[in-house]
C-alpha cells in the first residue's frame, strides 16, 4: 500500500513562505504523476501543481503560478512545494496526490494557514 506523508505546514504572516514535503513510500518514478491540491474550508479541494514522473510536464494553478514551486528529490522518494509571498487565500489544508494507474493515492494533509 502507497503512503504519502505531507509535512511543513504552520502559520504564517502575508507575504512569508513555507515549504511543503510530500514523502512516499516508495521510489516517484513508479508514479506517473505527483502533484499538490488544496482545501479551504467550506470549499472543494482544488489543483495546485503537478509534475509528470518523465519530468517533461510541470504545471501550476493560475492562482499560485509566479509564487510556487514543485520540486523532487529522487534520491528522498520526496515531492517538495516552496511557497513564497503567500496570501490569506492560500489558506488550507495542502494534500499530496500521487497516480499510478489506475490508482489514485493521497496523503493526510497539512494544514497551511496565512495571517492578514
């Protein structure tokens, strides 16, 4: 069974950054596709980012595009997303999401929260 474990998440003020980690139990080339999707309350979960596991596809959101980046340590089997100049709205609760298809997994989420 494929576990993702998020962390990094916290409190931070308007314009800070934090950086997210998305470790899998097993090597992200077995994946065709890793990515970020997002949570607000009282909302539905939404893409953020993704990367393809050839790595010739990376994508954004148009609401982070410029802010946040998707990265990958192999070696870690871990998915990273460096958040800069974070906004009220960004506020949730971030999900790793992996696809192996036709399976589709994601981890605990964690809790990402900006302050005005």
């Amino acid at each position: 069974q494929v576990q993702l474990v998020e962390s990094g998440g916290g409190l931070v003020q308007t314009g800070g950054s934090l950086r997210l980690s998305c470790a899998a139990s097993e090597s992200i080339f077995r994946f065709n596709r890793m990515g970020w999707y997002r949570q607000a309350p009282g909302k539905q979960r939404e893409y953020v980012a993704h990367f393809t596991s050839s790595g010739g596809t990376i994508n954004y959101s148009d609401s982070v595009k410029g802010r946040f980046t998707i990265s990958r340590d192999n070696a870690k089997n871990t998915v990273y997303l460096q958040m800069n100049n974070l906004k009220p709205e960004d506020t949730a609760v971030y999900y790793c999401n992996a696809i192996q298809i036709p399976r589709n997994y994601w981890g605990q989420g964690t809790q990402v929260t900006v302050s005005s």
